[in-house]
C-alpha cells in the first residue's frame, strides 16, 4: 500500500482527539505593580468566575491565528504582539473534558488597555502578588485593586506563575522591559519597571551603570518636561542588533 491510498483508508477517530484552546496573558505595571487583564466568564465552568481571555483552536486555524482572533474578540485589542509562553496540558485542567491550552504571552502599556477597558465591562486589570522571591517558581495571587484575592477559572493561576517566571528570567538578558515605556523614557521609570517585576528595591547608581554599560540606552538629547525639580534626561531604547549597526 502506497502513501496515497493509506491516507484515502485512514481513519481519523481511530484515536481521541483532545480539543486546543489559547489563553492570553496580557501583562502590564500600573502603579509600580504588576497586573493582568482579566475577563468575567458569562458561561459554565466557572460561571461569573474571572478567567484570560481565552478560546478554542478552529479546526482549520492555526494556533497564531487563533490568538490574533482572540486577542481582538476576547481582549478588544487589535495590534498587540503576542508570543507563545508555555503549553498546559494535565489531564483534568478542565472539567469539561480534555482540552490542552497553548498560552501566549505580552507586556502591554497600561495606557493601552483604556480604550478595551472602557468597550468591554466584562474585563478588568487585577493586580498580580508574586508570594515568591527571584526565580522560585509557584502560584501568584490576583486580586482587584481593592478587595480580596481571586479564585481563577482553570489552571489560570498556574499560567500566571509561569509567566511571571518567565519574565523575570529574560528580564536580565532581553530588552522584553521596555515593552511597557513609552518611546522616550527617564533611567528612573526604567528603574520603577524593573522593581515591579523583580518585587525588589534596586541600587540606583548600579542599576543605571548596567543599563548604560549595554548599549541598550540612546540618549535622545531631551530632557522631561513638567517636573518641579531638574527635568531628566530622556533615552530611547535601541535594540542590540541597532547597537551594532
């Protein structure tokens, strides 16, 4: 038997097929605190529970193109860049039946999710607790800007904990900071950024020697405007392969 003809006799429910969905974590600092955008379930599982933005895989959508089409049905957002995180797949991480989830992942401004913010009442950013200090790994807490904790839909805490693992890992080798500044930006709101994500106080004259020694910094030759005291020099950040340039 040939390729052509095992394929024509092949038959697909010969072996169970697991559903695919994508989960988004959309992360960003506000007010020196790492949060999340975070939506209320209108359905079972998890009925008013608070959950990511999430969805199932068309079965002729690729796994990309369905985190862009979540990203603006879900999130209300249309040009954010997205990566894949991690993939979660225990057996009974929902209780529907068994559904393997792609996570992706981005650092968004804060300022960029007003406008979702304000079209979309079912979603909220909930400010992440790391429990955990450095590299340790574990669940995080998620809680309102008042209030008590969260309870997660699905493995969603999980996610979050890999994710902020994940981006304290690359913070120290990667440009992935500068995702959440403006294109102009002060030493010390990078700094802030950095002590967000670490849950750490910094040095700031060591802080700023390694981010000068980089490369990563440009000086743009301005300075901030609208400051009681000596305005700030502002830079820009200009990516290593710019540097070399």
């Amino acid at each position: 038997m040939d390729e052509a003809a095992f394929l024509e006799s092949y038959d697909p429910a010969a072996f169970e097929r697991p559903s695919v969905a994508v989960d988004l974590i959309l992360m960003s600092v506000v007010d020196g605190t790492p949060a999340v955008l975070l939506t209320r379930r209108d359905q079972h599982p998890f009925q008013n529970g608070w959950a990511l933005p999430g969805g199932f895989v068309g079965i002729g959508e690729s796994l990309d193109a369905a985190a862009r089409r979540i990203l603006a049905e879900k999130a209300h957002m249309a040009d954010a860049w997205v990566e894949q995180l991690y993939t979660f797949g225990a057996v009974d991480r929902d209780p529907r039946m068994r559904i393997i989830s792609v996570a992706y992942f981005a650092l968004i401004p804060a300022t960029a999710f007003a406008a979702a913010l304000k079209a979309a009442p079912e979603l909220a950013l909930a400010e992440l607790t790391v429990p955990w200090q450095g590299e340790a790994g574990g669940p995080v807490e998620v809680r309102p800007a008042e209030g008590a904790p969260l309870a997660l839909a699905f493995d969603h805490g999980e996610m979050l904990g890999v994710a902020m693992l994940r981006l304290r890992g690359k913070l120290d080798y990667s440009g992935i900071a500068f995702a959440l500044l403006p294109e102009r930006f002060t030493l010390r709101a990078l700094q802030d950024v950095y002590e967000a994500i670490l849950d750490t106080r910094l040095n700031k004259p060591a802080f700023r020697r390694r981010m000068l020694d980089r490369g990563w910094l440009e000086p743009t030759g301005e300075r901030e405007t609208g400051a009681s005291f000596r305005p700030a020099e502002l830079y820009r950040y200009r990516p290593p392969g710019e540097a070399s340039r």
